[in-house]
C-alpha cells in the first residue's frame, strides 16, 4: 500500500501481479471464523480505503463486481525518462484499455 501511496514505480502487468495478494484474501476471507473477520474486518477496510485513495476506478469501473480492486490503476506513476510518451500511457502501461485520465499523474 505505501508504495501505491507514494507513487507506483512498476509496469502494469506488475501491479496485476501485487494484486493476487488481495484476490487470495478475498477468497480466503469467507473462509476464516467469524471471530478473526469481526477482529480483522476494521483494518482490512482501512486498507482498502487507503487503495481507493491512492486509485481512480477504470472508465467501465461499474463492472468491476465483488474484486472492485482489479479495476483500478494508481494516481501516481512514477518512470524512468525514458519510458515517458508526453499524455499517453508511459511504457509498461500501454496494454491499459483506455486512455490514461489525467488524474493518473507520472513522475519522471
């Protein structure tokens, strides 16, 4: 999450990737006894809010469904010079369905 925050320095198939972690969560979480979610349930929903912030929702975010998480790309992107195409998407997240918004701000 912090590296989320501060401003993401992978590609795109990379945060996919990071992600799995919380795709097993959510498979895992029904799982677990009520007891453990009732004591866990507040930090796992800092954390997810934590992500909502530091995230903007794709364009067709109302498809996300139940892994809401998936369907969504860091504020802060932060590349090598060399890999910056002035608007567009910086190499390593090309593959994105859409047009990076300009609320997805890149760093050199």
């Amino acid at each position: 999450m912090d590296e989320v925050e501060e401003g993401y320095s992978w590609c795109a198939p990379d945060f996919s990737h990071d992600l799995m972690c919380r795709n097993t969560l959510a498979e895992a979480w029904p799982l677990l006894p009520s007891r453990v979610r009732a004591i866990r349930q507040r930090e796992l929903d800092s954390i997810d809010e934590r992500y909502r912030r530091a995230t903007i929702p794709w364009p067709d975010s109302t498809k996300a469904g139940a892994r809401w998480w998936t369907r969504r790309v860091p504020r802060h992107l932060w590349i090598e010079a060399s890999e910056h195409r002035g608007t567009d998407w910086p190499l390593g997240w090309e593959t994105m369905p859409f047009p990076r918004p300009a609320s997805v701000e890149v760093f050199t």
